[in-house]
C-alpha cells in the first residue's frame, strides 16, 4: 500500500507519497480502507521529530480517518465490509489502509462525506473530554476557549452552547471571530488588538469565568490563572506559546483553582473506547440531526499533504483542513 513517509533533511521536512509496509490486524480489529484524514497540530509536530507515537501505534502520521472496512477481525460483532466509518487513531492515518480497534468505530450518518467523517473524531473528542470530563463544565457557566477558529475551537463552542454554558472565544482574524460568533460565541475577543483579560474581566463584571480550555500554554498562564472565578479551571491542551509561565501559587490557593494537562493521543486503548462510546451515546445523535457539525476549512488530496501542513503551519484555517485518498 501506499502512505505519507516523513523525510528530513537539513532541518527540513518532507512529506512523501510513497510505498510502505502493508498492514496487519488483530481479532478485535477491522481493518479499513482510508477515504480521508486530517490534518492536526500533533502531525506537524511529529513530523518534525518532537511528538513520537504512543509504544506499539503505527510511525505513520494521522490521528483520525473515515473510510470503508475491507475485513474484519475473527473476533469483531457488529460490522462487515462495506460499512462507513470513522475513527480515532494513535497514529497512520496517512495511508492507504488502517487497523482500528472495532471499540474505536463510529458508523457515519446517511448522506456524510468521509471528509465530514475524519472532521469529527480527533478535534471534538479533544473538545468534549476537556470540556467536561477534565473541566467539569456545567449549563450556565462561563468557559473561555482560545484558539476559538481552529478545529478543537470549533468543536468546543458547538458543545459549550449545546449544553448551556456560555461561551468566549479568542482568535486572531475578525473573519475567525465572526465564524465563532456564528456558532454560537457569546464574546469573540482578537488578542491581537485586545487583551483578553482585561476583555474578560470586563464582561463578567470582574468576576472571571468559570473554565478556560487552552493550547497556548506559557504565554498564557498568568493571565489564564488571573482571569478565572473562585474554583474556577484551566485545562491546558497544548503548549504553541512555550512550556513555561509565570505562576501566583497565592491566587491559586486563595480561590480554590484548579490546573489540569490533557492529551488525548497517549492514553490507554481502552480509556479511548470509553470516551468513543460515551461521545457517540452524548452526541453522535446531534451530528444526524444537524445540530452539530463539523467545520472544513480546505481538503486537500493526501499527495499534498506538504502543502496542507504549511497551510495550517501558518494559522490559516478555520476549522479542520482534510486529506482525500
């Protein structure tokens, strides 16, 4: 089969279409035909040599994918080939062909395309543990989501909204504001011309907010911690703005705060069957009905995977950019 092979040289980074190994698969897992991937922050990050894969997931980029299954394990019930899914990877999206644990597959709904399939697993699985299995969210708090336009973001405000809470976005471009507005932002803050704390406090009457979901991380602490209520939590998500930050441990203490880190990719294979059911059971319905969606910004065809990661390596995108085979 073919997939996306990662060469570096010189410091930089290519990304090949060539020929790999074939795949194999166990009992329990099927084995799918790839229609589409994405495109994620983790890829790029791994394709430069500083996010390996989990012991044992495949070396091959991609963390997501919808396809067709061509053949089942002796051991799966419940699906044949031919069925459309989609799926969470640790790792080989890229290619041509995946194996997946069957816990893993959500079926699509009639009428989706497979790039509105690999739209959903990796981003609004990301938005929906932090939101509220890591930060707890209730109907009726506040939650400030940064990076309010990328693919997490635009999941996360949809959620946010579907289950009452009210929710602030940061980003960069006004028309990225104005797509969060759309979907349901009450306050869309660009922390290009304003500071979002300042913005923050301002709208809650000095009272902060109740949760804050951020892939920032260092450049952001101080103002993150500072702009959060009494009991309020911060789940960082990412570190695009550095590792490190200031810390007032005081004002930490003082309103009862908590800090959580969160990654999706390096947990357990059954901690992210659970998640896939609990998910599919909470809200796989509302993507049948329409009330949520996922975002696409750009597909681009797998062969110009290098042009689609310099895309997003470039903060272009609203939503997700998607890979077609």
């Amino acid at each position: 089969m073919k997939g996306i092979v990662v060469e570096r040289k010189n410091g930089a980074v290519s990304l090949v279409w060539q020929d790999v190994m074939d795949v194999t698969f166990g009992p329990d897992e099927v084995l799918v035909d790839v229609r589409a991937t994405a495109v994620n922050r983790a890829d790029l990050l791994q394709a430069r040599g500083g996010y390996p894969p989990p012991p044992g997931a495949s070396q091959i980029l991609g963390l997501e994918m919808a396809g067709v299954i061509n053949a089942v394990g002796e051991a799966v019930a419940g699906w044949q080939p031919g069925d459309r899914v989609c799926a969470l990877l640790p790792g080989g999206g890229y290619a041509e062909q995946v194996a997946v644990p069957a816990g893993m597959l959500l079926r699509l709904p009639d009428g989706w395309s497979f790039a509105q399939g690999t739209a959903v697993p990796e981003v609004w699985y990301t938005a929906y543990v932090n939101l509220f299995l890591e930060g707890d969210l209730k109907p009726g708090e506040t939650v400030l989501i940064h990076a309010g336009a990328s693919g997490v973001g635009t999941a996360a405000i949809q959620l946010a909204c579907n289950t009452g809470a009210i929710a602030f976005v940061t980003a960069g471009r006004a028309d990225k504001l104005a797509v969060c507005r759309e979907l349901g932002a009450t306050l869309a803050i660009n922390y290009k011309e304003e500071d979002f704390l300042e913005v923050v406090l301002a709208a809650t009457d000095g009272q902060g907010i109740d949760l804050i979901l951020d892939p920032v991380g260092g450049a952001y602490l101080e103002r993150n911690v500072r702009a959060l209520r009494p009991f309020g939590r911060l789940v960082n998500i990412g570190l695009l703005g550095g590792g490190r930050g200031e810390l007032d441990m005081a004002l930490v203490l003082r309103n009862r705060l908590r800090l959580v880190g969160s990654t999706l990719r390096n947990r357990p294979p059954a901690e992210k069957i659970q998640i896939t059911r609990q998910f599919e059971a909470g809200f796989w319905h509302l993507f049948r009905t329409g009330e949520l969606k996922p975002i696409i910004d750009r597909v681009f065809p797998i062969q110009e995977a290098q042009a689609a990661h310099e895309y997003v390596a470039r903060d272009e995108n609203i939503g997700k950019v998607v890979l077609t085979l």
